[in-house]
C-alpha cells in the first residue's frame, strides 16, 4: 500500500536574516509530527524543508553585521541545519 498515496508536506521557507527562533522550532515539528503520523497511517510521505536566502532584508541583515551576502547566508544558513539536527531531523 505504501507508495500508492503520495503525501506532500513543508514548513514555511525560512528568511536567515536573523538565529532561528522558537517558532521556527514550532512549525518544523509540527509538520515533522504530520508527517511520520502519515508514514504511519500508509502514506508516501515527502517532507521538505528549507530557507529564503535572498532579498534586501538579508542584503541588510549582512550588511549591519559587516559580511557579504554570501558569507552572511551561508553562516545563518547553518543555524537553520543545527537546529534541524538539534531536533534530530
């Protein structure tokens, strides 16, 4: 049966222009708990995850703290995977 009913879930995509917070640890467990009660229940369950790292409010979140964009996404980015871990994910 598994496979035959395809089940789609995501939490909102993340901004990293700023740490993770306690609603971003909210959300992603909740959809985590959705998501292994329908693997329970029979389900083909695709879970998905992940950050926005673009826009003019990361450009000045990098910026203010003296980085390149690039070397600024990267790092928060990174926050958003150890939390992840930290959750066991």
């Amino acid at each position: 049966m598994s496979g035959d009913r395809p089940y789609y879930v995501t939490t909102p995509i993340y901004y990293v222009n700023d740490n993770p917070h306690i609603g971003h640890a909210y959300t992603t467990l909740a959809c985590d708990v959705l998501a292994r009660f329908k693997r329970l229940d029979g389900f083909d369950v695709k879970f998905l995850t992940g950050t926005d790292e673009h826009g003019q409010k990361v450009e000045k979140s990098a910026v203010a703290a003296g980085m390149s964009p690039q070397a600024f996404t990267d790092k928060m980015s990174r926050n958003f995977r150890l939390l992840a871990e930290a959750m066991n994910f």
